[in-house]
C-alpha cells in the first residue's frame, strides 16, 4: 500500500525514523535531477542529493504543510546545490570539474537530456513534481497520485500538460 | 511515433540517464545516524565537563557556571538526544554492514533431568560483501546420551564450505550470485528469529526494567515474558545502550501444562512429556554476551580452510554450484520430492518452488504442464504439495495455505512447479522461525504407506515490487536452464491472485 508523503513525514515525526528512507527511496532521482541540473557532474550531484536529504531531514520539523514534502525537498536539494557551487569558487573549480568530466562520459549528462532536464525544471510546481515521480521514480499515475495526495484526473492532466509544455520548450530549443 | 511517446521515451532516456544508487538510501540514512551520534555526544554531560574545566576562568567562577551549564547540559541531553529503544533494534541492525554474535544455547532435553552441556553458538555476517559463517546444530536426544551433531558453514562470498564436526569432512561449493543474496539474507533471517527473537511483534512487547553496567558500558536492561503455546511460557532479557550498542541477550523458558497426547493424521498417538508443575522454574535457552555491529573482521573469520585432521571431499577449484534446494529427501526409492526455495509475501501468502518424480516411471512430465495456466489448480505431480501449514505442533489454531499453480520452470530436464499458498486465515508469527509442514499426497496408483514429515522455510520475506523482480523472479531464472524467468510473473498479479483465493475462499 503505497503511503503518501504527508503520512511517511508524520509517521517520521512521530518518531518511526525508518520511515523516512521510503522518502529517500522514493524522491532519490528527483533530488538528483534538481542537483545534476546545476552541477552538471553527477558524482557532485550524488553528494550534494544526500545532504539535501540530510538536511530535510533535520528541518523536518519546520515543515508546516507535510502534503508538501516533495516541492520542499527540491528546494532544499537547489539550495544545497547553489551552495556547493559557491562553496567551490563557481569559475576555477567548475571549469576543472567539467574538464574532468569530458573525459569521463558516465560523470555527466550528454547534450539531448541535459537540454530535458533544464526543460523539466523550468515547468510549473506541480507538474514537474508530478512528472519527476512518474518518469524518474516509475511510479504508476495512480501511485503518483496517492503520493501527493491529488486525485488521478488531476495528476493525469498535469501529466498531459506537462509533456505539452516539454515538447514546446524543446522545439524551441531546437529551433 | 506519436509526440506522447516521444517525450515519453526521452523522459524515460533521461531518468535511466540520472541513474540510482543501490546504496544512496542507505548512505543517507547512514549520515542521518551518524549526525544524531554526533549530536548526542555534543550534549553528552562528560564533553561539557571536559571543556568547562579547560576555560581559563576562576575557580568560584567556573563552580557557577558548572553547576548551571551541566544542569543545561542534561536537560538538552534528556530531550533532544537520540534514545534508542527495542523497536529500534532491526534498523540499528539494518544499518550495520557487519553483525557477529557469540553465545550458548542450553538444552534440557530428556525426561530424566539428564545435563547436556550447552553448546557454542556463533554468527558472523558481512552484508556488504556477503560473506557469512554460522553453525547448526541437530541434537540427538536418546534415552540414555544425548549426541549434537554441529555444522559449521562459511561462506567467503565466492564458495562456501561445510565442516562437520561429527565426522570431520569438508566439502566445498561454489555459489551463484543469486544464492550469495538469498543466503546472505537468510543468515540474517535466521539471527533475528532463530538466535534473538521468535518474531518481529515481540519487540513491541518488551519493557525497560532496569541499568546495568557491563565493561563500562551503561544499559538499559529490557524485558518481556510471552506465553508462546497453552503450554510454554517464554522470557527474554535484552541490554542495550542508549546509543544503540547492543550489550547481551538472554532468554528462558517455562513449561506450564500438563502431559499433551497429539494425534497425528494417521491416528497414531504421540505423548510429549511436559512439567505437570505450573511451578516449574525457568530454564535458560541462550545466552549471547556478544552481540556487535560494524566491527573489524578478524583476518580468519571467512577464510574456507579445512581443519587439520578432516577430510576434504573436495576442493574449491573443483567445486559445482550447489543447485537451489537440492537437498533431495527420498521418502521411497522411487519417489521424491524436493522443495527448492521459498518466499514469504506481504500479505502472509507463500511462494514454493518444488519438484516431485517418480524415478521409475518412464512418462515424461510434459503433458502434466501443458496448458497450465497462471491460477489453475496445481500439476498433478507423482507426490503434490497441495497446502501448507504452520509448522509446529505448538500452533493450535486453523490455518491452512491452499496451493495454485503460478509459473513452471524446467531446469537439466526437472519439471520445476511454482505455486502460490494462501493462507485461510491470519497466520501466525510463529511461521518466521518454524517454517511450514507440507501437506501432501499421492498422485499415483500405488500409494506407499506411512506417512513423512516435511517443512519448508519461512523463506525470504518480499514486501515490495523490486524486491520481487531481483529475489523471486531471480530465483525463477537461476532454476531455467535458458536463465530467464517465465514472462508475465509480477508481483502485483500474484497479489490479486492471492486476494481472489482469499475472496473466494471466504464465501
């Protein structure tokens, strides 16, 4: 029976700390995705997403809205990864790292998904929350749904809208 | 290709591109813990003591402030440190890579009070490179010696090898990836529930009762008292620290019923002799003093070396992978039947994969297969496995797992059934340590007499669908001799299948 995020964070709350890997398990490659867009290299990302998670799971508490666990973690896992590349002195290290990563294909996204994933990002809260558990974490549009606690006609246009607004971008970009 | 798929497969392109991690959870829990270690020792009263006396104030001066802070300082401690509890214990486990325990097991065997020494009893598993080292023991209980026959198995995560200690042999075996997992997590199976605990539920039971002190570490004591059968009462005792060491386990037993008279299917009588007295004292059943997680592994621990004075009967570079379940139980010389591996579901339904033949008979076992489908009633097998049940003459309700035929695979020209059980009511938990009796019967036109006693294993719990997709559907492919698994197997369809015998059965 699949648990949504509001129960698995106050089941965490209430002290079932265990709980909180299915949160871990279930947003790993959302959060990735969030760090690999700004990154670019994906064993930084890999870190950074488990400090986010870390961190989520320190400030827990302060999360007013436990429906909204998922659009609270990304923004975690965007600060966490912003930092990083503050933290890393953005021009000489970036620079270094990605000379290090053109050598290494498997470090780094090639040109087609990095231009879907900078698409991805740029979509509406919900539609990219919807669109990262459905496509990132292969949960069924039903799962989904009881993930975020929305009904399966909603999730299923926010899907439809979402592709719609990816091919847009994409076309753009193309262009 | 319309734009939906389009997007679709580019999405699905870019999702295989983000990749996962198999340890990225674990990792993340794994820092989580160890920040909450690491706050715990911030707040820990003996590091404030410590940096207080090195501040360069005044004597009078630091009195106050000691006096004040470490009032502070335990205060934080009670409310904001990490206590571990029982509940705790299977993800304090969980997160170890290395587990080992050292104990005794005592037996009180035989009707005329007769003393057996306790026997050694050890554990050592290494999840990370599933490696595990372990022993069994058969207790041969006769009227007037009591004889234990001890096997000691250790895997080095490529081969294992089997010492008996009884007649001083060896034997080597090479271990397929999908046994390595299956057995590593059976090993840790077997020391949640054959060395600690009878079930998981017990862990809710248990209260803290007390402190005490072992080699310098402070534990809460925890205890409970569960009335295993009508007739047997047991006790355990568990130390563990506040931080979540793991300190001792002990545990005991009590009879408290009368003589049982048990009648087998076949009317014959069995007596099992019981203390008559309610008063009867507490017996000890195990004592593990040495119970640690994430320690360094001694050098010797999973090296497969035959002991001096036995006798290898063969070597690791001859070694055969040991197929799943091969051990054959021959009831007669011409029939045999062979459970190979089993799987415990979420819903308490049971997976079996088995194999039954009649080595006299020259039919092939083709037609017995053919157009079976996923659900239909089960081969018609020279012995069959047409149900289960709890295992253990203690268990005294009614539960009976009926079968339906799931799958076949067929492996070196053996016919492989897999067959789902569903239990008819709630089962109990008693089933994780015991197992399953195997209700069978005969397929063929001369039935032998008498009767066997079969059990099968709890098996490897699966409650998700990945855990599916790599154990059972792994399993199924290992025993294909084309090393795929049969297509159309999920675990959501053998749910619903499970859901509708249940339906079904209860109208």
């Amino acid at each position: 029976m699949v648990k949504t995020d509001a129960e698995l964070v106050k089941a965490v709350l209430d002290g079932e700390k265990q709980m909180f890997a299915e949160l871990v398990r279930r947003y790993e490659r959302p959060v990735r995705a969030v760090a690999l867009d700004i990154l670019g290299d994906y064993h930084l990302a890999n870190d950074i997403s488990q400090e986010a998670f870390v961190k989520a799971y320190e400030k827990l508490v302060s999360l007013r809205k436990p429906q909204a666990f998922g659009p609270w973690l990304m923004k975690i896992a965007r600060r966490c990864s912003i930092e990083s590349v503050r933290k890393n002195s953005r021009a000489a290290n970036l620079a270094t790292n990605n000379a290090a990563i053109a050598e290494n294909p498997n470090g780094r996204l090639d040109e087609e998904n990095q231009w879907l994933l900078a698409a991805v990002m740029k979509l509406p809260k919900a539609e990219k929350q919807v669109v990262m558990l459905h496509y990132f974490d292969q949960n069924g549009v039903r799962d989904v749904a009881k993930i975020v606690g929305r009904s399966v006609g909603t999730v299923t246009k926010q899907l439809s809208r979402a592709r719609i607004r990816l091919r847009k971008i994409l076309e753009r970009s193309e262009k | 290709m319309t734009a939906k798929n389009n997007i679709d497969e580019k999405l699905e392109n870019l999702s295989h591109a983000i990749g996962s991690d198999d340890k990225f959870v674990e990792n993340v829990m794994s820092r989580i813990e160890a920040k909450s270690t690491s706050n715990l020792s911030k707040t820990n009263p003996q590091n404030i003591w410590s940096n207080i006396m090195k501040s360069p104030i005044s004597k009078l001066a630091a009195a106050a402030v000691i006096v004040i802070t470490f009032i502070i300082g335990l205060n934080n401690f009670q409310f904001s440190s990490p206590v571990y509890a029982m509940t705790d214990l299977p993800e304090l486990f969980g997160q170890a890579k290395v587990i080992h325990i050292k104990g005794q097991r005592h037996f009180n065997l035989t009707d005329k009070g007769q003393k057996v020494p306790p026997q050694p009893s050890e554990r050592w598993i290494d999840l990370e490179n599933e490696r595990f080292r372990f022993s069994n023991i058969t207790v041969n209980a006769g009227p007037e010696e009591v004889n234990f026959i001890i096997r000691e198995t250790i895997s080095d995560g490529q081969y294992k090898m089997i010492l008996n200690h009884a007649d001083k042999t060896a034997i080597f075996y090479k271990m397929s990836d999908l046994q390595k997992r299956l057995e590593t997590n059976a090993s840790l199976n077997h020391l949640y529930f054959g060395h600690l605990f009878p079930n998981a539920d017990i862990l809710n039971e248990f209260s803290r009762t007390g402190k005490e002190e072992i080699d310098g570490i402070m534990y809460d004591t925890w205890e409970c008292e569960v009335r295993e059968s009508p007739l047997r009462i047991n006790r355990y005792k568990y130390w563990l620290s506040r931080t979540g060491n793991s300190g001792r386990f002990q545990s005991w037993y009590k009879n408290i019923g009368q003589p049982l008279k048990f009648v087998d299917d076949n009317d014959e009588q069995h007596i099992i002799s019981f203390d008559d007295d309610s008063q009867s004292p507490w017996r000890l059943g195990c004592d593990f003093d040495r119970i640690e997680c994430g320690i360094e592994i001694p050098e010797d621990v999973f090296m497969l070396k035959v002991p001096e004075g036995y006798t290898a009967r063969n070597t690791k570079e001859n070694a055969v992978i040991q197929e799943l379940g091969v051990q054959d139980r021959p009831y007669l010389t011409n029939l045999r039947l062979t459970p190979r591996v089993s799987f415990t579901l979420s819903d308490g339904s049971v997976i079996l994969a088995w194999h039954s033949e009649d080595s006299e008979s020259t039919a092939s076992q083709n037609e017995l297969f053919e157009n079976l489908e996923f659900g239909c009633a089960l081969p018609k097998l020279p012995i069959e496995i047409y149900g289960l049940r709890p295992a253990g003459w203690i268990w005294t309700g009614e539960v009976t797992y009926l079968g339906r035929h799931l799958v076949y695979t067929k492996r070196d020209e053996k016919f492989i059934e897999w067959s789902l059980y569903v239990p008819d009511n709630p089962a109990p938990n008693s089933s994780q340590i015991l197992g399953y009796d195997v209700l069978y019967k005969y397929n063929i036109e001369n039935k032998p007499e008498g009767t066997m006693g079969l059990t099968v294993d709890y098996g490897m719990y699966i409650d998700t669908k990945e855990e599916f997709n790599k154990w059972v559907l792994g399993a199924m492919a290992e025993l294909s001799d084309d090393g795929k698994a049969p297509e159309g197997v999920t675990y959501e369809k053998v749910l619903r299948l499970a859901q509708q015998i249940r339906e079904s059965s209860a109208n």
